[in-house]
C-alpha cells in the first residue's frame, strides 16, 4: 500500500480544523476526555493481533517487544484518564479578594493550567506504539485538551494508520468532535517543515536524531511567533564503573551490560553508548567477560534501512578514530554490519581530544573509556555533552566518595541511577525522561509519566470572574474535589 | 559617577565563577538560602533613604512608587524565603521499588526539581527595583538554587549598585559563598550578547522592548547548547467594554480607564493601549469623559531619553495612520510630548488592515477600536497577537452572553480581569504575569508570583539510590515535612 505524502494544502486544511475543534475540545470536560482515552486503549486492543503482525512486519521488532509495547501504549491512555478524571494535575490556585485592604483592595484571582493549542507530533522509528500515533506524546497533549496532529512515521505508516483508525472510532463512540486528532503522512521534510511553520501550530512533539530533531527546533525558533519543540535526539546515557565494586562483581556488571547494549539491537534513546573505568586490576576481567558475551550475541535486523546504513557508518567511524580498539562483536558476522553488537574502548586521552567520539551511534555499540584516575574521569564527565541518563556502578561506600562526581552528573543528565543499567524506562510519575540538551530540546520536560501533560499547557489567571465563568476547577465548589493552593494552603 | 561596561575578560570571568559557586550553593539547605534572601531584604531597608533618592533622581519616579516597589521587591525576598523554607515547591515524586513484580522488578524512582545553573538577569528601565537587581528574576532564580550575574540597566546604574551591594552584604552575613551574586555594566549591546552566548550562562530573564528581548532569544536559541529566556516585551493589554455596562456607567469606566491609562506615565507593561468597543449610544459619552479626563491629566517624565524619544515617535505614528482621529491629549502641553497622556480612536476596518496600530506604544496612550457589532468585535480579537492581559467590563448577564469573546481571549492572554484594568500586578501564587509571543518568550512560566521560581529549575529522577545520597527533599524520613507525591497519592 502507497501513502502518498500530504500536500500543503491537506497541511493547511488540517491546522484550520485543528483548530477551530480544539476551540470545543478544550472545554470538553474531564470525564469525557478521559473516556475518549480509555475508549483509544479499548480500540488498539481490538486491533488484536492484526495491529501486532503488521507492526512486526515494518519494524523488524519480535513479537514480545510489540505486545508489551502495545501494552505500555494502553497503559499511558489510561494513567492520562486517571489523572485528568482525579483532576489536581491542573496547578490550581486560588487566593481570595480583600476589599478593605488598604492602601488597594485585594482583587480575587484563580489560576489554573490549561491547553496551548494544536500540537504537532512526529511518529517514532524506535517506538512504533509506544512513542509514535497514540504515544505519550498525542496522548499527553490530548490528556491536556490540545487537538493533535501526528505526522506518521513512513517506515511503519500502515501500524500508524491502524492505531490512527482506532483513535477515530474511539472518538466517535465518546462523541468527541472531528479533527481533535488527525494523521497526515510525509515523507520528505517538507511536509514537517511546513506542519511546524504553521501558524495555528502550537507545540511540536518528536522523537528521532539530532539532525532531525534540530532542524525542527530550529524552524519552530525562528517562526513569527516561535513555539515550544519537545524532541528526544541524542544520547550516550554513560555508565561509570567504579573500582571496589568492579573487583567484586566484574562478571554481573559486564552480564548485565552485556544485555543492556543488545537489548532491542541497541535502538533505545537510553542504549548505554559509554562506559567509563579507572584503570584497576578488575577491568582486564570485565572487559573480558563483556567481550565474551558480546561475541556470543546474535545480529539483529534493524528498524529500517536508513537506521541500519547509518550504523554501519557511525560504527565504522567511531572504530577508525585515534585510539579506538575493537574489544569485541558478534561472531555471528564476519564484517561490520547492521545489527551487530560491538565494544570498543580508548584511552581518556583520546576520547577527550576527539569531539566525534562523544556522538551518540545508535544500535547495539558501546564504547569504553579507560580514565588513568579519578581526576581524568572526572575531566571525562565535565567533556560530555547533555545526556538522558547517567549511571554509576559502586559499592555504598564508595558512592558516598564520590559524591562530588554524582553532583556533576546531576548536570549532564536527567536521570541518574545507581547500580543499575538506563535501559528499561519506567512509566510512574517520578520518572524524568528527558535532559540538558542535546538529549532533548527542553530538560525542564519529560516525555514519560504524568508530567508529560506539562509540555502541552501554560497557566491563565482569572481575576474579578463571577463563579459562573469561572472553570470548574477554579469555582468555589470544588466539584471534582480536587487540590487546590487556597490563600497559600493546600485545601481539597 | 561612571559606570563603565564590562569586558569580555570580566565577563568570561563572572561566568566561571557563577559556574563554581553553582556547584556549592545548588547544595545550601533550603533554611540558608531562606536565610540569606530575608537578609537581602533587611539590608535593602538598611539603605533607607539613599535608596529612594538615588532611585527617584535616575528614574524620576516619585516617591511613593520607589517606597511602594522597594516594599514589593523586599515583599517577594521574603515570600521566596518562605516558600523554599516550606520546601513543597520541588515537586517531590516517589514511587518506592516493586521487587518482585514480573516480567521486570520495579526499581525505586523519586523525582525533583533542581536549579538549572547560573542566571543572566537584565534590570529592567521600568522598575529600578522590583524588576532589577533585586527583582522577581533574580529572587527567584536565587531562591531556586541558582547563581544570579545582573546587568545594570544603565538607566539606574547607581540604584543597581546600591541594590548589589546590598546583596552582597546579605550573602556575607549569612555566609553564602561569593560569586552566587555579581553585577556587570554595560550599555553596549556586546555586554547583553557576551552573557548570553557565554557557555555556562544557562537561562536569561529579560524586561524590556520586543526587539531587546526577541535579539536576545535569538542568540539564546542560536548557541551551540540553545538556553531559556524568559523575556518580558510588549503588550498592548486589550479591554473590551461590553454595550449594556457601558450605558449604565459610562463616566465610572471612563474615570477607571483614565487613571490606568496615566498611572506611572503609562509605563507599565499592563498598561491599557487599546480599548475595544462595539458602537452603541452610551459611546459617545464614555468617549466624551475619557477625553476630558486625559485633557486634565498631567505631562510626566518618563524613565530615561531611550523611553521619552520612542513615545513622542511612536505616539506620532499611531495618530498618522489612516483612519486614527485624536480624541484627547493632556493640555498641559501644546504639542505631542513625552509623557504626554493621550487618547485615540480608530475604526475596526482600518484598526483589521493595519499591522501598526497592534504594536505597542510604550506610555500613556491609548487607541479605541470602535466596531461596528459584536462579529467584527470578535474579528479584531482574533487579529490581536499575544497579551499579558485583558479585561473585559461587562454586567455579568452579558458577560455569560459572551463566553465565547472569553474563551478566544483566553487564547491571547495569561491574565483575564473581568471589570477591572490590567494595571496593578498582585504578588500571590494565583498570578500570572507572562502570556503568548510576543508579550513574553515563554507563555508557560510567570515572572511574579511563587510560580516564577520554576523557570530556573528542571526535573532530574534519582533511581536506586541508597537514602544517603538522597537529596534531603526525597529522602524516606521527610524530615523537612513537605508534601510529596509518594506511589501516587500525596502526602505529608
């Protein structure tokens, strides 16, 4: 099947009717909108096992990862519904006039967050369910009463066409009104650019690499009135291995990198890319066993060409630097090719004289950096660039040492774990999935847990309103009973 | 006195040592940091007398407005000292681990806010104080754990430094660590560029004019590592007058509007430049006492020559274009001064075909659109660009007749006033003071009130972390009491 791209005009056509629907959407009340995202989740599950095989047919992806992507995709429509049905996620507050305060009255003012407009959302090579048609993105921005747009990733538009005709009868059967979500189809990047540039458009969601994803920024920077970019890009999430816990468990630790390298052939924006070590009598041991398990890993098939050309030239690349030593790869291939797991590794002094090797490779590589001392490892982490994830490998004792580099790392990434591998991103409120650029365009967001609706909203004060034009969530009742700051304290 | 403009050496230099002090007083407990912003306060009282005179002499403001905005500058040092010592504002999330779960163990997770880096803050011309050196920008971002470098307006270079040094004592006497404050001159545009171009700068807060504030989000969102600005520009700050109020009080709107309109020589960002009307037979009356009231008015000074020059050029330019009639002007002047109060009126059709008359006229001067009914009403609305403010003066029976006017001004402001004007910025957690582009950069965050603290903080998650290398706010014991949000339900 052909999905011919969107012509300009389809493009224009479908921001005016974004629009003009999200003028009535964005009073739809909170129970109906969360219906309308229960009623998504019910429709993708009746998609069975149809949904499944095509996505698997376009991504290359097996089964289990599907079905449990599938199942993560439904999960976020209704912890979206939950949230917006319990309410308090609107930041209400509310202070209360004082008409004889001297020497001016006190006016009375309530505020609340509400939605920004039509939001732009680009589908996702990595995440054909959960980051592309309903993902968190559409689904967030929907959450918060935005209208969505959601241009379809080519390599799997006949899944994204599938979620989107769900999305539509699920709209349907709540009663929401036409063109609160649309799908438009784009192969080449004018149909972004000119989705981006639009007028009416109000915030843009993307996942995908640093070229795309700045380039996107960028337009939407230097647009009349410019608009928020929320793009997930550029990663090398570093792992740091420290030394007492690396003589202890130098096995489980390249065990379970090992795994997390391989995981999904490498394609997670949290594919640990960097390991960094202090040269100890340890490392030769776990810099054999994870060269062991990397040689026993199979080749995997990529998502799409282009993400397996581009590995096969980034892999390259980053084993011709100065320095660069291949550790190990699968032996199931004779030659560098797609999908096929590598480490390498190079001395600190190399890595810090070559910018190219802090470059995310996306797929299954990783490369180690061997730091003489902690002073050198440190010079390593002040070098990196703004990152998703960071995390350290360390016996408590020796965490506690090292608090000073655990601050520093605080300011290169979003979220930081200890003794454990950045893959696997929990959906739960305290997740941040999101970091100092160039990982995303605007750390102070997450694309993941019930902040995401944060990136698709901005605050409005109502002063001097009488109770009938005041939202519901503002009125003196509290009819849905929710969390409100009233004259400075928290009331429900 | 001179106060000569900052090198790039000096620069370069304030920037290194924001970013060292960063990393230690990101860690100062929150009792300290409280400490040190009501000590900023005292020391700002210390100044007594000097303050207000230097600030009347360089501003020519009166001596009410200086004591009334030192008490709304100390005013906010304390409201931010109270809020972080309460602690809740960090958005704590924790969501404890689930080891057994199946296929994969949940691992513990717990999220907050922390302060972005160091802060380049500009004094802004209109307020010596409350949006100075001491202003909400720097408070906030101070109170968030940053580390604050303000350029003087060199307008009030000499209130700056009294303001700086002020600071500089508290800092002393609370024992923070120097360089979490300093203070630069330049009149140069090369001084504002340096700063935001430098590397380690990581925000900007900005009032001014559009093309102070769009040139420096410009080169905010051109570095390599693109950075928040927050600036505050330009609004024209619409009010609507509705038919059935206007012919009940005609003279009580106009007295409202007149004493907005002059308050402070107009120059308030919320100040009133446009007034919307439908045509009905009370107009001309309400037209009749604005314009007598104006023609009472006095001829006030204005800020500095910068100001006073673009009023007289801007002020000519509204009353040339096609269609715009003078309906009243302060007689205390025989041509079009500054600080002139003047009014205007023009009709919607030539208010729709020109471009102009929606740019901002910074001082006392006001422009009637005078429509013809409700539909072109609601034509000039939807041409209006992005407000800090509306109003809308209204009985409450029409003002639910027109519900729809209010949802499409909600689409164009942060604030909404229903029968009141827009001047007078109440500082409590319900006000939004910021609004889409071009009235601010970021229609997302406030600059008044305790919400401003969150444009200089970002989400980080910690997972797995032993309790001892918790941050304080996210640690099982709570020991600060704060409410957080803990496996999904708040507590305290």
């Amino acid at each position: 099947m052909e999905y011919e791209d969107s012509t300009l005009q389809e493009i224009d056509s479908a921001l005016q009717k974004a629009q003009a629907a999200f003028m009535l959407y964005k009073k739809t009340e909170p129970k109906k909108k969360a219906a309308f995202l229960r009623a998504i989740a019910d429709e993708i599950e009746a998609l069975g096992t149809e949904l499944v095989s095509t996505a698997m047919r376009e991504t290359h992806l097996p089964e289990a990862r599907i079905v449990g992507e599938r199942g993560r995709t439904t999960g976020h429509c209704r912890m979206f519904a939950d949230l917006i049905e319990e309410g308090s996620w609107v930041e209400a507050r509310i202070d209360t006039a004082l008409p004889d305060r001297t020497p001016a009255p006190k006016p009375d003012i309530r505020k609340m967050l509400v939605p920004v407009g039509p939001i732009v959302v680009f589908g996702a090579a990595n995440f054909p369910l959960a980051y592309s048609t309903a993902g968190g993105d559409t689904i967030s921005a929907l959450a918060a009463g935005c209208t969505v747009i959601v241009k379809a990733h080519p390599a799997h538009a006949a899944t994204s066409t599938l979620v989107a005709q769900a999305i539509d009868r699920a709209a349907k059967k709540v009663g929401i009104e036409e063109s609160v979500f649309q799908h438009v189809y784009g192969k080449s990047f004018e149909v972004g650019k000119a989705l981006v540039e639009h007028p009416l458009a109000k915030g843009v969601g993307f996942t995908g690499s640093l070229a795309g994803g700045k380039a996107l920024f960028d337009l939407a920077q230097r647009r009349p009135e410019p608009i928020p970019v929320f793009a997930e890009m550029s990663s090398i999430n570093p792992v740091i291995l420290l030394p007492d816990s690396l003589s202890q468990q130098a096995e489980k630790t390249a065990d379970m990198l090992a795994s997390s390298i391989t995981l999904g052939v490498g394609q997670f924006c949290t594919n640990p890319g960097l390991i960094l070590v202090i040269d100890n009598p340890a490392l030769e041991k776990f810099v054999g066993v994870l060269a062991t398990r990397i040689e026993a890993s199979t080749v995997g098939t990529m998502l799409h060409e282009g993400i397996a050309a581009n590995y096969v030239t980034k892999l390259k690349q980053s084993l011709a630097q100065k320095g660069v030593k291949l550790v190990g790869k699968s032996s199931a291939a004779s030659e560098n090719v797609a999908g096929m797991p590598a480490v390498a590794s190079v001395s600190a002094t190399d890595f810090l004289a070559n910018e190219l090797l802090t470059e995310e490779v996306f797929g299954p590589y990783s490369l180690i950096v061997r730091c003489k001392d902690r002073h050198e490892l440190l010079l390593v982490i002040h070098h990196l660039k703004g990152q998703l994830t960071s995390s350290v490998i360390g016996l408590e004792s020796e965490l506690t040492q090292n608090a000073d580099l655990i601050q520093l790392l605080q300011e290169k990434a979003g979220r930081l774990i200890m003794n454990g591998v950045p893959t696997g991103v929990e959906v739960c409120p305290s997740m941040q999935h999101g970091g100092p650029y160039p990982s995303t365009t605007d750390s102070r967001f997450t694309s993941v847990g019930i902040d995401a609706i944060k990136r698709f909203v901005r605050p409005v004060s109502f002063q001097n309103f009488p109770q009938s034009l005041l939202p519901m969530e503002l009125k003196d009742e509290n009819s849905m009973s929710i969390w409100r700051l009233y004259n400075n304290e928290w009331r429900k």
